[in-house]
C-alpha cells in the first residue's frame, strides 16, 4: 500500500476553487466520490486531502493544482481554456475526438 501524502494547503482556496468553479459543498462531494463530511474537514482546516485528492479537486474544478498553493486567493483568475483545434475544422465548436 503506498504512502499517505497530504498536500499542506490552505482551506480558504479549497473553498474558493470550489466556489467559484460553481459547486456546492453537496455537489463537490459527489463527483468527487467523497463524503460530504470529508470534504468539509478538508475546508475547515481539520484534515487534509492527498496529493491524489488534491489533482483530482483540480480536475473537477478545472484549476491547475498550483492555484491551491498560493498564498491569498486570487482576484480575476481565469479558468485555463483549451485552445487545441483539429486541422481543417472552422469555428468554435471543439471537435469530439479533442473531448477526453
């Protein structure tokens, strides 16, 4: 079994990335496959995610894992935008096979 890593960061960007990312507490916990209890100990400063956890915050709330890091939130922060285009396609409409 491998080793428990947690990631030393701070529970107000852990809010903050899931807040403005548009997710309830409620919401955040179910798609990412923990209970409610869990991720509110991770926002209240009473334990921590892994680093396994921590991606997969990132992931779902499509912020690089380096936001969660910093040391205040951040003010206008834009979400990163796939600008990755199929050769020969026109328009904005991101092609299937580019959908992971």
């Amino acid at each position: 079994m491998g080793k428990r890593i947690e990631a030393i960061v701070k529970p107000d960007l852990l809010i903050w990335a899931r807040e403005s990312a548009g997710f309830t507490k409620e919401g955040a916990a179910d798609k990412l496959g923990v209970k409610l209890q869990k991720l509110e100990d991770w926002e209240y400063g009473i334990s921590r995610p892994t680093i396994k956890q921590l991606r997969k915050l990132g992931k779902q709330y499509k912020r690089p894992i380096a936001v969660f890091y910093l040391d205040e939130k951040p003010i206008n922060f834009q979400p990163l935008h796939d600008f990755r285009r199929i050769s020969g396609t026109i328009g904005f409409r991101q092609p299937v096979q580019l959908n992971f």
